[in-house]
C-alpha cells in the first residue's frame, strides 16, 4: 500500500476506502452535472431544449458551425489566446522580480510598500474602470492588444502568493551562492524560480483563466470584431427578448477547449516541476 | 509580517544574516520592483486617486457637476439599498468563506490519501474555476429553477418515498437566493481551494507523520497537530484571497439573479455597478467603494494581526 | 559576471520594456477609422450606435446601406454591442469626455436621462428647419423622447402589448378564442380551465406568462397610475385603490398558479421560451415575439389585452429613439440619417417590412409594409393598443431609472413572489418614493 501510494498520510482501511471513493464519486458528479447539461443543450436544436425533449435522432453538430458563422468566434479564440498567454508570462515574470524583492532583499519602505500592494488587493475593479480607460484612451491603445493586455499585469494577487512562497525556501541557499559572487538576479532566476514551480502553476492556471474569462474590461476598451474576445462573443447569444440557448452552450463548450488543455498542460508541469526540485517529493 | 519561527535562537541567527547591511542591496531591490511599481503607479494607484477625487464630486456622464465634499458618503448612511447590500455581503462572506476552506480542505485530504484516479477527481473538481462564469451561471439558472432538473428530481424523489418533498423556490423567493449564489459560487470556486491545498498538503514531509505514528498519534491527531499547523500559510493566503472575493462578490449574483427577487441578493459591488452603470452617478459609485474598501482593509489589517497566533512560516 | 548572468539582466530589461511599452507591433490596423472618410473628398462618414443580435445587426446594416444609396454623400460606419453591455459601453464612452469615441448617432433608452446630462443635440431646431412632422408619431409617444419640453430623440418604434395565444392549447382545452370584448373576468375564467397541474400539485402548463415589469397595464386599466405627473411628478398613486387592485389582480394570478411568477419566467427563459414550447398558453408582450413565432410555426393569434369592467384600455407610450450625439462634428449629416430613418419610406418601412417593430409611425402601420399576410391574422388589435397608448408606465425624467430601479420594482418584485402584499406594502412604497422625490427637488420650478 505504501508503495502504491507515496503521499499517503495514514493507511486506510478497505470500508474506509470504499467510502472514500463514493463520497468523492458522487461530489464529482455534482461538479459534472452543469457540463452535462452544457453539452446535451449544445447538440441539439433549440427547440427541443424549450421543449424539454431530447429525441436521439434529432442530435446534430450544427449548433457547433454556426457559431462560427453568426460571430467570428475563430477570431475572438485567437484573441483570448493571444492576450491570456501573453498576460500570463508577462504577469509571472513582473510579479516574481517585485515578490523576491519583497521576500529576500532589504530595502526602505519595503513592508509599507508591500502593505499598500496588499491594500490594492481590496479595491473591487469597477471602481479603476472608468480612469483605466480614460489612461487606454490617453496612451492611444483603445481597441488594441496593449489595452488588453498590460493592465492585467501587474497583480497583488501574483506578488502577495509568490512572496508568500518564496518565504519557505530557506535562506541558506541564497548565502551559499552569495558567497560564490552570486548576484541577486541570478538568485532569483537560478535558484528561486526553479524552486517555485508549484506555485507558478498555480499563479499560471489562476491567471490564464482569469484573463481568459474576463468580460468587464474587454467590453469596455475593444470595439472592432478583431479585438473582441470569447465572453463578448457568448453574450451576443442572449438577447433583449430571448436567448440563443442552442449556440451560447455550443460556444461554451467551445470556450471552455482551450482551457482544459492548457490545464492539462499545467498539471503535468506542475508534477514534474514538483519531482524534478525535489519539493515535498520523497 | 514577521512571523516567528518556533526555535528562538534559530530564528535571530537567520534574522541577523538576512539583515546584514549590504548596501549594494538597495538599488538592486528597487530594481527587482520597478516594473511592478511602475504599472502599479499607472494603472492602479493613479486610478484609485481619480477614483477618490469623483467621490467628492456630483459626477454625472460627462464629468463633475459640482464639488461636493462628503455629500456622498453622508448620503450611503440613508441609502437602504447601500443597507441591505451591506448586509447580502456580510452574509456571503460569512457562508462562502468558511464553506469553501472546508470543502476544500476535505476533498485536498481525501485525495491525499494516495488513491487511484487522483488526476482525474483533481481534474474534474478543478472543470469549473476554468470554466466561463456566464455559462456556468446560465446553467445554474437552468439547473436551480422552479421547473428546473432538480426540482423534478426532488418531487420525484418524494413520489418514490411517498412523502410530499418539494425544492424551495431557490432562486424566485427572497429567502433562498442568496444560498442559489453561495451554491454557485462554491461550484466555481471549491476547485482553485483544493488544488492550493493539495498542493500544500504535499509538502509537508512524511517524516512528520511517520514521527507522529510511532509516538502514537491518532488520525485525529495527526491532522490536528502536523497538517493544520504545517499548511496554515496557505490557509491564510486562502482565507485573505476569499474573504476579499466574497467581500468583491459581483459576477455570480449580477449574472445568476440579476441580485434580485427585490434586492434580495444584491452585492454591495453590483451596487456600485449599477450606480456608476446604470443610474450615472460615478461620485456616489465610487463613495460605496471607498467604504467597501476600508471596510475590507480593516478587516484585513485585523486578520493580519491575528496571524501571528497561527500561521507558522519556516523563515524570518 | 558570467554569461549566464548577463543573460538574466537582459531578460529584465526585456520585462521592464515590455511592461512600459508594450510593443504595438501585434496591432492589427483598425478596419474602421475615419482616415478612409477623410481621403474621400467631401463625403461624411457618421458612425452609427445600436443593439441588437447578430440577425438584427443585418436588419440595421441593409438601413444603412439603403441610406447610402440615397445619400452617395454620406457614409454609415456601425457599431454594435449586445443589449446587455449596449448602455455599459455607452456610458464608458461618454465619461471618457473623447468626442471621437462617441458615435454621432445611437440608439438609446430612457432619453431624458440623457438629455439631462447634456449628452444629447436637441432637436427642436433641425425639426423646424426641415419641417419634420411630428403628428405622425402615435400619441404620447413623443413624450418619452422629450426632456424640458424639446426633443431629444426620434422613437423607432412603440411598444405595443397585445395579447398572444395558442390556439392549439385553447382548443385542447375547450376555451372559446379571446374577443374584444373579454374582461378580466373572462380571462379569469379562461385561466381557469388552461392552467393544468400535475398530481402533486405542481403546474404544469400556466395559463398566462406576463413579465413582472408590464404591471403598469393591470393599473392604469384599473383607473391608477403609478405618478400623479409622468414628466415633473410631486406624489405616488400607487397606494390609490384603483393602483391597489391592479396590482392585486395581477399578483393573485400568479398566487392562484393562472401565471408563472416572475422569477421563474426569467428564468425559463422568458415569454417567448415558455410560448414556444408551450408552457404557457397566452402571454402579453409586445410586437418583436412575432418573427420568432412565425419561423417556429407556431398557431397563434393575437388579441385586444382583456379590460376591468368599466376600466378603459392602456398601453404604454414608449420605446428606444434615435438620438444625435452632442459631441458629433457632423450633426447636419447626422439630422439628415436621423429624418431618413424615420420617415414612411426609409428606415421605418425596412424595419417593419422585417418584422422587427410596430413602427413609431402611424402612416408607416397602416401601410403595406405592416399590414401583410403573415400572421397574426388580428394585426386590428395591434393597431387598436397602439391606439390607446399614453403616459403612465415610466417616468419621463432623469432619475426615473434610479427610482424605479432601486425603490419601485424591488418591492413589487417581492410582491411577484408571493412574499408580500400589495394592500400592505404599497402605501409604505409610496412613502419612500415621495421622500425620493422630494430628495431630488420634485417637482422641479
């Protein structure tokens, strides 16, 4: 049992197990059932779905094809997937040089300056929307990449999770190769960031989806079809009077593909990253 | 933030190795936060200052009509809609934060146990944090309604016992729709508490446990004494994080009940929404933010005092 | 330094760029400017604001490109958002206080509000100048485009309620079709014999589905009203008792299971959804259900909405106008678009002819161009209702939309429910709505 499970904490008993097992089987099919529904409601018309009547013989991809033809839906999929992966490495990279800072080096200001980061933290974003937008506008990138992207790069979130994390690697590493004439950036890219994949994954998949998701910003500072993004693109589906349900759930499902890979991607990442420092893996 | 670690002298030793003047230090470490605090002082500080200088103003569409001192924040005082938001919000805070830590804590520990399958459980917990919150929450509309699913399923369930059992009405009467958001939100967000969780629980070295068994502990005990304590960091990073989002709560109830029926459900955040979005009136909107903010940095400021009585770093 | 360590701070510097300046490299060139307006010499390029769904998108693009036809000199750029982040998106644009990045014209609802913050071009001098007529609108419609007495706004169309049914249900049940002359006692009982319950009491099929927002019909049939004046209000008549039993009728429909309750219509997906599949067999809604009827096939009429004894027929005088933004550089081309747009043989005639509107127009509702062979076969009802329309289901200034959004329509919302009674929580309504309007310095002079 040991060997089959390293992680393990205690060693379960079979009716233990099997108890386990169910609870988890059946959270999971709480977590699974909005998908479901997603989906059925996506390969079928939308009369069935006001109906409430599924006939198997009336399944179709069409809803799918549509999509792509009521909106430019390819477009704004490059769109996401430019701006969530670019944002996402930026947002790491900027957010780690500020965290390792704030973690291992001494400077003035430095715990108020980090306190007033984790202030920002508690300003709901509505409330920056208009002046951001007006300094859009003044910088002259409204309905451009920059607009949606460099805003969402400076993160509290990012530094404040980073920081914390990097306050548990031990500080006799950083010593060490100071006394080998080691400069602080090569310590926090040769021995601080290789330490942190876990969390970087974390911050990764956080970040990308949030970017990926976000509707309140896009709407605000894109407005050609070559800008917008995928959120825009679902709510076009609900309308005034009535709501598209077919095509929005066949957008979703759409949406929701690339996410799931990058996670897959993330995860295994993740793992390895996790084994390849040693963290926590014996 | 300077926790202590739980051996003194070790402690001070690093402290005076960590605090050795090096004063080449200086500017490299503001070198290392330059790019952040220059995006920061754009995008987020010099906002925030506009946003403070519209709250003192009768700010309309197109700009200040006039100056008007504290007129906002003295009016929110007599604004039952601001009232009864401030209270919806409390009320997500206090059934979404501790709901989501435990749930997340318990899945983490149950696929800790080194079970078969624990990818695909961590993946299919994790589906929704990734999922898109519109259609997630449509789905929900779909799901929780009066003539929804389960409300099929629960009447049917009653037939089967013969006993009539009926749904609440989730999501049309006042009395349950906070709970319609507090379950959708726990949908969306439970994943994201597991994965940190797990993540931490992985960390804590098995020499540990393995000391804690051969001294006798039980379960119980071990959890109690090795796990909670070793993975507290994250769960003060989680609570901080989800009792500011539960404070921001602004897509789940604006998307799945509008905040309604009569309010019921109305955050504090799509009170500021619909203030500056709907009604015009940017200098009241952003009067409710400043109070929401130093609301939620209070409360802040309070749990980061209280830390210090259990959240165990390895350093400093 | 070794190499590996230059490399790190080129990396920096490459982050501390990046986050300064994001390279603009990636942008692709914007495909509507006003560069292209400009090289052309002498033409005028306005940009147009609407919502609307990708299909009605292709309703106002064949406008425009109608409208060039006609007007070689003048070019219509469009821009759209869906309804639900249409006013968001609006409103940013205008803080913003940039005038190029507020259309010249748009489609825009509630008008005063507007006006009131000084957005809007008024209209009174263009309409002089060119001798527009105004007696074409339908009756108080004008009302809901007009803020101290000029106007702001042309309405495109007029929301007319009337009622559908499914003829399909009413046969099965056995009711006799509704007729111009049905009361509420009728309806009742016709409510009666088409709700069907399930054996654990559950409904199954409603009788009716009525957006909890179209009360205002109910109480202005009944002889009430919501305001004592719609345009410079001083007191709240919702606590009359005409206002009462309105209110009162339309709530026991639903806590009698005759109506699906509000919440659960939206949910459900709206009126059209529980028509469509059935779910209800009569619904009260204006005139933009009928495109999706008629491509579902389905078998339905309309009707006269049925009356009180006694009470007199109502229907609200209101709908989106065009406005010309007071910031457009080029408000006389604008005008020119805007008198286009509503006049019998533009803009109306092609928006009705695609069965989008009821027209705001009355010589553009009895052309051709609404009265065709399509169903409903009762287009006389519509045209009747329209008849009737007048003052009394919004308020026609400023803060209108905060009043009712935060204090009329929560507490009706929860008398939708079933949680509250109108008897009991209307004169309190009314309290706070007189302290809103004092509050605001109503009435205004």
């Amino acid at each position: 049992m040991q060997a089959l499970s390293p992680r393990s904490t205690t060693r379960l008993g079979q009716p233990a197990r099997g108890l386990l097992y169910t609870a988890l089987v059946l959270g999971s099919l709480i977590m699974l059932a909005p998908f479901l529904v997603m989906v059925v409601v996506s390969l079928w018309p939308n009369q069935a779905f006001l109906e409430r009547r599924f006939p198997l013989e009336q399944i179709t991809l069409a809803n799918f094809s549509e999509t792509f033809q009521v909106i430019p839906f390819g477009r704004y999929i490059l769109n996401n997937a430019i701006v969530a992966v670019t944002a996402t490495v930026l947002q790491i990279l900027i957010s780690s040089l500020a965290a390792f800072a704030f973690a291992r080096l001494r400077f003035w200001g430095r715990d108020s300056l980090f306190l007033i980061y984790l202030a920002t933290l508690m300003i709901p974003s509505q409330i920056t929307l208009i002046p951001n937008f007006l300094i859009i506008r003044a910088l002259g990138w409204y309905d451009s990449y920059q607009a949606l992207i460099v805003p969402a790069l400076f993160s509290a979130l990012g530094t404040f999770l980073l920081r914390q994390y990097f306050k548990t690697i031990p500080l006799e590493l950083d010593e060490a190769a100071r006394m080998d004439g080691a400069s602080s950036l090569r310590i926090w890219w040769q021995i601080i960031l290789p330490q942190s994949w876990p969390v970087i994954a974390v911050l990764a998949v956080f970040s990308f989806q949030a970017t990926w998701n976000d509707f309140l910003w896009p709407l605000v500072v894109t407005s050609s079809d070559s800008m917008r993004t995928i959120p825009i693109g679902l709510s076009y589906f609900v309308g005034q009077y009535s709501t598209a349900w077919n095509l929005l759930m066949a957008g979703s499902v759409i949406a929701l593909l690339p996410v799931l890979i990058v996670y897959f991607v993330a995860q295994k990442t993740f793992i390895q990253g996790v084994t390849l420092t040693g963290m926590g893996g014996r | 933030m300077e926790a202590m670690s739980r051996n003194p002298a070790h402690a001070s030793l690093r402290l005076r190795r960590l605090f050795r003047w090096r004063p080449h230090q200086q500017w490299e470490a503001y070198l290392f936060i330059l790019p952040s605090v220059l995006g920061f002082s754009v995008f987020v500080f010099a906002a925030l200052i506009a946003s403070l200088g519209i709250s003192l103003t009768d700010w309309g569409l197109v700009g200040p009509k006039a100056f008007v001192g504290l007129d906002n924040y003295r009016s929110l005082l007599r604004d039952p809609v601001f009232a009864l938001a401030l209270g919806n919000t409390a009320f997500y805070v206090v059934t979404i934060v501790p709901l989501q830590l435990i749930l997340g804590l318990l899945l983490a520990l149950a696929l800790n146990q080194g079970l078969r399958g624990r990818e695909t459980f961590r993946m299919i917990y994790f589906l929704p944090v990734v999922t898109t919150l519109v259609a997630g929450a449509i789905v929900f509309r779909l799901l929780l309604g009066s003539n929804g699913p389960l409300a099929d399923a629960v009447s049917a369930v009653g037939r089967l016992i013969g006993q009539p059992l009926s749904l609440p009405d989730l999501l049309g009467s006042t009395r349950y729709s906070k709970w319609a958001v507090v379950l959708l939100t726990l949908w969306k967000n439970t994943g994201f508490t597991l994965v940190v969780y797990l993540a931490a629980l992985q960390g804590v070295p098995q020499e540990l446990y393995d000391a804690a068994h051969v001294d006798g502990a039980t379960s119980w005990q071990r959890l109690r004494h090795v796990t909670v304590p070793l993975i507290s960091p994250t769960t003060f990073f989680l609570f901080i994080l989800q009792t500011i989002g539960a404070f921001q709560l602004f897509a789940e109830p604006f998307v799945l009940t509008r905040g309604g029926p009569a309010q019921s459900s109305l955050s504090i955040v799509q009170h500021i929404y619909d203030s500056a979005f709907r009604f015009a009136l940017m200098g009241k909107a952003s009067a409710i933010a400043w109070f929401l903010f130093f609301f939620i940095f209070g409360f802040t400021l309070l749990q980061n005092y209280f830390q210090r009585r259990w959240v165990h770093y390895e350093t400093e | 330094m070794s190499l590996r360590n230059r490399s790190a701070h080129s990396a920096l510097l490459a982050v501390a760029l990046a986050a300064a300046a994001c390279s603009p490299a990636a942008t692709p060139a914007p495909t509507s400017q006003a560069p292209t307006a400009e090289a052309t010499q002498g033409a005028v390029t306005l940009t147009w604001a609407f919502w609307g769904s990708p299909e009605e998108a292709a309703s106002h693009r064949l406008v425009a490109d109608a409208f060039t036809k006609e007007h070689p000199d003048i070019k219509i750029e469009t821009w759209n958002e869906p309804w639900d982040n249409y006013f968001t998106k609006i409103q940013a644009l205008w803080a913003s206080g940039d005038p190029k990045a507020v259309p010249d014209v748009a489609f825009l609802w509630p008008t005063p509000k507007y006006a009131a913050e000084g957005v809007l071009e008024n209209l009174d001098p263009y309409i002089q100048k060119s001798g527009y007529n105004l007696n074409d609108y339908w009756g108080g419609l004008l009302e809901s485009a007009k803020y101290n007495g000029s106007v702001y706004g042309l309405p495109r169309d007029i929301e007319v309620n009337v009622l559908y049914y499914n003829k399909t249900l009413f046969d099965k049940a056995g009711v006799a079709y509704p007729n111009d002359n049905w009361t509420w006692d009728d309806l009742l009982a016709a409510a009666e014999k088409l709700t069907v319950k399930d054996a654990s009491g559950k409904v199954t099929q409603y009788a009716l589905a009525v957006e909890g927002g179209k009360f205002a019909k109910w109480v202005n049939q009944n002889g009430g009203g919501i305001l004592d004046d719609y345009v410079n209000p001083s007191k709240c008549r919702l606590a009359d008792p005409e206002s009462i039993a309105g209110v009162k009728f339309f709530a026991d429909l639903m806590n009698n299971g005759y109506a699906i309750r509000d919440a659960d219509l939206s949910q459900a997906g709206g009126d059209e959804a529980v028509f469509l599949s059935g779910q209800a067999a009569m619904i009260i809604q204006n005139t933009s259900r009928v495109s999706a009827f008629n491509k579902a096939n389905l078998n339905y009429d309309v009707a006269l909405v049925p009356i009180p004894k006694g009470g007199k027929r109502w229907n609200p005088a209101g709908g989106a106008a065009w406005v010309i933004s007071a910031q457009s550089d080029n408000k006389d081309a604008a005008w020119t678009f805007l008198s286009w747009l509503q006049s019998k043989d533009g803009g109306e005639k092609i928006y009705t002819e695609r069965g989008e509107i009821f027209p705001a127009l009355q010589s553009a509702a009895n052309s051709p161009a609404f009265l065709t062979d399509q169903p409903p076969a009762n287009k006389q009802a519509i045209v009747t209702e329209a008849g009737a329309s007048g003052v009394g289901g919004f308020g026609y200034f400023p803060d209108w939309d905060e009043l009712n959004g935060t204090i009329i329509s929560p507490v009706l919302q929860k008398i939708w429910t079933g949680e509250a009674d109108p008897q009991q929580v209307l004169p309190e309504l009314c309290q706070n709505v007189d302290q809103f309007l004092k509050d605001k310095g109503y009435p205004k002079k």
